[in-house]
C-alpha cells in the first residue's frame, strides 16, 4: 500500500533511501536490531534517532525489506533459527526488494507530510488522517509471512492529534506489525511514544565511511582528495548536509568565508562584496540559505575555540585552524562570538523573513563580525 513517496523524505541530489543498496558507519544499529530479531525479541515500536543526514532512512528501509522478505520462522527463537541472519542485506531481485523499489509492496506503509488537497501544496506537518489511513493498511490481508511494516518519515513532523493516535496504536499494536519511526530530534516526540519504542541512535560518520557514502550517493571525489574529511567535518558527520555542501559549492563558499574572516580586523571589502553579489543572485536562494548556515558554523568554531584554546579539527578550509585561533584565542573572545553568534543568525533569520535583501543581510553579517574581531 505504499505510494510513490514525496520529496519530503529524500535529500535532493541523492537517491532515494529504499534505493540505498548498503548503510555505511551504522553497523552497530543493524547488529543490535538483528540481535532483538534472533533472539525472538522483536519489539513491535522501533524510534530511528540521530542527526539529519546519517542514514536513518536508509536503515528503516533495510529493515523493512528484510522483515518482509524474511520467513517468520527464522523469527521464532534460538530453537527455530539454527542460523541466526546475519545482516540485513535482502538480495536486489528478491521479489519484495523489486516490489518495494516500485512502492507496491503491499506489506509496507510510508507516512510523510501529504498533500493538501484544498492547496494541492505539501503540508509542513504530518496530520492525524495521515495516520488514520493505517487502519485500513492494518485491515487488509496480511502479506507474506504474515508481517506489516509502517515508516513514519519523519516522526518529528507528527502534529498533536496524529501523534495521539499513532500513540494509541503504539499502546494496541496490530499483530505482526513492526512500526520504524524516524527521528531527528527525539526530545520533541510524546515521551509516552518514547517510552512505548526501543531506541536505535545512529551516529554521525568519519571522513572513510563519508567517502563510501557519497560514492554511493553517486557524488564523485578524487581519490587521496580531502574533500571527505572537509565536507565530514563542515556536515558534522551526515551525509545528507555534504551532499547539500556539494550541490550548491559549499565547500568553496566556506573557503571565501574564511578568506574574509582572515582579513579581519582590517577587512577585505572587495572580498565580502563580492561574496554579498553571489548570494543576491537571481536563483541563488538555497545557496543564501547555505551561506547563513556555514556562518553559523563558523561562529560555533570561533567560540568552541576560545573556549577550549584548539581549533575545532580537522580543517574544513585552508588554513582554518590558524584564523580561528587568531580571532578567538581565549576565554573573552569565545564570549564574544558567542554573543554575537546569537544577534547574527536572529537578525539574518528575520531579514529573510520579510524578504531583506541578501546582499545587504550578508554585508550586515560581515560588519558585525569585523566589530567583534576589532573589539
């Protein structure tokens, strides 16, 4: 019962995750989920937590091919599995792995934000209808092996309603039915739908296993290159922001950043003008999105440096580690970008707002930074 999902549950530039043929640095997850399933402990709720971009998606999927393509039987105990599997991986022309990546396996429910039909536009929340459609998902004839899966994508997006009655399902869970919530910021959720779920935490991935992910993604990097360990770096550890950093140059972006702040007190005006120009771009406003972002994480670096007197590592620009220890080498001046941290990113957002233009809000930015690196 599972329509072809929409973009909000897929990272634009990326394949989709039930596409994903392997998950990368989350071995721990996927073995202690196979542990639960061996052992004949199979939760009926499973919350899917961890950072944007890790692969929670992707593992939820592997999940679900795997509980829909494997026997019940080798679900029942120590005694009725003499060969307890031993990874998720479900061959790609299994029957449900071809079904699932045509979204027609029957088994196998995806809730994500819908569309409005009164707006035809995408809702920003998931609604209680949206969850009020399982009922019939659950009345249906059971699929192979008698199993049901549901996917919420992602759990956080769940309005109040919703998430009462995904809750009271939760409480009454229909039989054979495995329910994978995925979440970014798990602290919002019901804390009875916390404590109703067994916690898979997934966590954010190294420079090596960044390289294999984005080379599955399809993003190509130079062998021997440091763009994995700057991009895993700039991302913190997800995948999805480094394919954003990919898509819109954010690694250059972050560069001329850094070429500006190594400026400071003095300021290279021709510099931060033109950075100004490339924001305020017609059709560049994911890249201005972008661009507040990496000055956010830039300031983050600032304090985090004064603070604990060593530059974040590894490097995510050149000669990153040299400009932060010089604009914030000690405990005042880690106050400093803390405090102006937080009256940037509130007047950029509320510039955005009401539709300030970006040149002006990037230059803005870049004063305001001058004054603290001059104080």
């Amino acid at each position: 019962m599972t329509d072809a999902p929409p973009p909000a549950d897929q990272v634009p530039g990326a394949p989709h995750p039930r596409e994903c043929p392997r998950l990368i640095g989350q071995d721990a997850a996927e073995a202690t989920f196979l542990q639960a399933f061996s052992a004949g402990r199979l939760h009926h709720g499973w919350l899917l937590t961890g950072p944007r971009g890790v692969g929670k998606a992707t593992l939820a999927w592997r999940i679900a091919r795997f509980l829909l393509a494997t026997p019940a039987t080798e679900s029942g105990g120590l005694f009725d599995a003499p060969r307890p599997p031993q990874t998720l991986d479900i061959d790609s022309e299994h029957p449900v792995a071809r079904r699932i990546r045509a979204g027609a396996d029957p088994g196998l429910a995806l809730i994500t934000r819908s569309i409005n039909d009164k707006t035809n536009r995408m809702r920003n929340e998931i609604v209680v209808d949206d969850i009020r459609n399982l009922n019939r998902f659950f009345g249906l004839s059971s699929a192979d092996g008698g199993r049901r899966v549901v996917i919420v994508d992602a759990a956080d997006e769940m309005n109040v309603p919703a998430a009462n009655a995904l809750l009271k399902m939760l409480e009454e869970p229909p039989a054979r039915t495995t329910l994978l919530l995925i979440s970014h910021q798990p602290s919002a959720l019901l804390p009875t739908i916390r404590s109703r779920c067994r916690t898979l935490r997934l966590t954010p991935l190294g420079p090596s296993d960044m390289q294999l992910a984005l080379s599955q993604a399809g993003a190509e990097i130079a062998p021997g290159s440091d763009v994995a360990t700057r991009l895993a770096a700039l991302a913190s550890g997800s995948v999805g922001e480094a394919l954003r950093l990919l898509t819109h140059d954010g690694l250059a972006l972050y560069g001329e950043l850094f070429a500006i702040l190594d400026s400071l007190p003095r300021l290279d005006r021709q510099r931060a003008l033109a950075l100004a120009e490339l924001a305020a771009q017609r059709g560049a406003a994911e890249r201005f999105e972008l661009l507040l972002t990496l000055i956010d994480t830039a300031l983050a670096r600032l304090a985090r440096t004064g603070a604990t007197g060593t530059a974040p590592q590894p490097e995510a620009a050149p000669n990153e580690a040299a400009i932060l220890s010089r604009l914030s080498g000690d405990a005042r001046k880690a106050r400093a970008w803390a405090e102006i941290a937080a009256t940037i990113t509130q007047r950029a957002r509320h510039g955005q707002a009401v539709n300030l233009d970006p040149a002006a809000l990037v230059l803005d930015t870049v004063f305001k930074m001058q004054e603290t690196a001059a104080g």
